[in-house]
C-alpha cells in the first residue's frame, strides 16, 4: 500500500475527493512482472537487473474504480479489544466487531509465529491511532503523516514482498 501522490495521503485534491485514490489517501500495492529482465531478475549477460534490482518484478500502485479496502479507525478496534478482555459485549455494530474481532485474531496468530513480546504491536496501534486499513494485500496500519505500515501480509499477495 502507498500513499496517494495526487493528494499526499489526504485524500483531498483542490477540496474535493482526490480522483486518483478515491479519497481514501492510499493506492494499493501490486506487483508487475518487470518488463526489462521479463520476471529472471537479471539481463541476458547474467547482471543484475536494474530495474527491478534482482527481484523479478516492480511494485505498481493502482488507481481505485471500487474500492477493495476497508478502514476501521483504532478506537474501534480498541473498544473490542477491552470489551472482549472484560468480558462484556462489544459497545460497536456485530460487523464492526466481527471485523475487529478477526484482525485481532490474526494479530495473536502472528505474534505466536513470529515470536513478538506479547501485546508490543497491538500497544503501538493503539497508542500512535489512526486507522486499520484491510487491503487486497493485508492489513496495515495508517497515521496521519506517517507511511503505511503494513501489520500482517496475505500470503497470496504479500508473499513477494511490499
């Protein structure tokens, strides 16, 4: 995921919603195959690409015809979070819930992959806000003149690397 350059993340463009984005201030992330080493990551004398630097592909943003994405602002994630801790009913609607409920979820599933100290990345979120963003290539998290940090990857697009 990228910050729109039309709008520099803001989605607004000349006081309306940025065309390029969709106002949602964020382009998702595709990978193309690269056109100079045609995906071998190197030219026909066994260099490097420099294109796309060995990888095999370039990262592309795409401009939104239908927004694929979903933003949850922290606050909510947060109200499930505590709700769920104490054992009360979530305060937000069932779909935000269920959806908060699923993020936090893979949160826990990665920690226990990854090894992460238990609660360090959900403390981040919360305490920098913003938004949760659920994109075609993961869940990221978004503040305010900040880059994109993606949180968790989906392994059918974010295998190759952001």
């Amino acid at each position: 995921m990228y910050l729109c350059g039309r709008c520099h993340g803001t989605g607004v463009y000349q006081d309306n919603h940025c065309p390029i984005c969709g106002g949602w201030g964020v382009l998702p992330g595709i990978h193309k195959t690269c056109s100079r080493c045609q995906g071998r990551g190197a030219d026909p004398r066994g260099y490097t690409c420099q294109l796309c630097y060995g990888k095999g592909w370039v990262a592309a943003t795409v401009q939104y015809e239908n927004p694929r994405i979903l933003r949850i602002p922290v606050s909510t994630l947060a109200a499930v979070w505590l709700s769920v801790r104490a054992g009360e009913p979530s305060p937000v609607s069932e779909q935000s819930t269920g959806i908060a409920a699923g993020i936090l979820l893979a949160l826990q599933e990665q920690r226990e992959r990854e090894g992460f100290e238990e609660g360090a990345q959900i403390r981040r979120i919360f305490s920098e806000g913003g938004w949760i963003v659920v994109a075609p290539d993961g869940i990221w998290h978004l503040v305010e003149g900040k880059n994109p940090t993606r949180i968790l990857a989906f392994p059918a697009l974010g295998s190759q690397g952001a």
